[in-house]
C-alpha cells in the first residue's frame, strides 16, 4: 500500500493548515489507552508541526475533530481543555469512522501568523 498522499501542512498567506493528526508516536506505531491519551498524543504532534514553523498552540485559530462512536467525549475535551487552557479556537467535533480502525480521535488545525 502506497502511503497516503498529502502533507503536514499548507500555507495561505497567514493562514497555515496543519492536516489532521492521529495519535502515532515517533515510531509509528498508535497510542493505546483510549480517547484521553490519544488525544495527548494527537495535540503533541500538532505541537510538533507548529514548533517547526516557528508557530505555537496559541496561534491556533480553528480545529475541526473526529471521533470515533463511542469515543467518549467528556474524556477528550478535558485533555483538549487543559492543552488549550485559556486559549479557545473555534471547534467543531464530530462522530466518525476513522481511516485507521483503532485510531479513537483526528485533529487537524488551522493556525494564524501573527506578524
């Protein structure tokens, strides 16, 4: 299987659009432990990707999220709420089937460039 077609993130002027983040950690391999340490693991990569164009979680203006049915919710925004802290993009979240079967959560990002 080729792999999947698509990079970290495009810029538009200010604009930076990060795609979406799965809980995969530097080796490869997905996060077990559910919703909770997925999601921490979803917003350490998106953090990642931010530090290498010099951007911060503060510079984050819109996430869109997918989460798996049954994925429990309450779990996800409390880790999502202490990442952000006072910081709130404007968010939408859905339920969805994900590409990867054992993947419970996806995050991409929209950051702004503040000159």
């Amino acid at each position: 299987m080729k792999p999947p077609h698509y990079e970290l993130f495009a810029e538009a002027g200010p604009l930076v659009f990060l795609s979406g983040q799965l809980a995969v950690q530097g080796d490869g391999k997905l996060v077990e432990g559910g919703v909770a340490a997925q999601t921490s693991q979803v917003l350490a990569n998106i953090e990642a990707v931010l530090a290498k164009l010099d951007l911060k979680r503060t510079d984050v203006i819109k996430t869109t999220v997918w989460l798996k049915p049954g994925a429990e919710f309450a779990a996800f925004n409390d880790v999502y709420a202490e990442f952000f802290g006072d910081h709130r993009p404007a968010r939408s979240t859905v339920y969805s089937e994900l590409m990867l079967p054992a993947a419970s959560i996806e995050i991409e990002a929209i950051a702004l460039r503040r000159s």
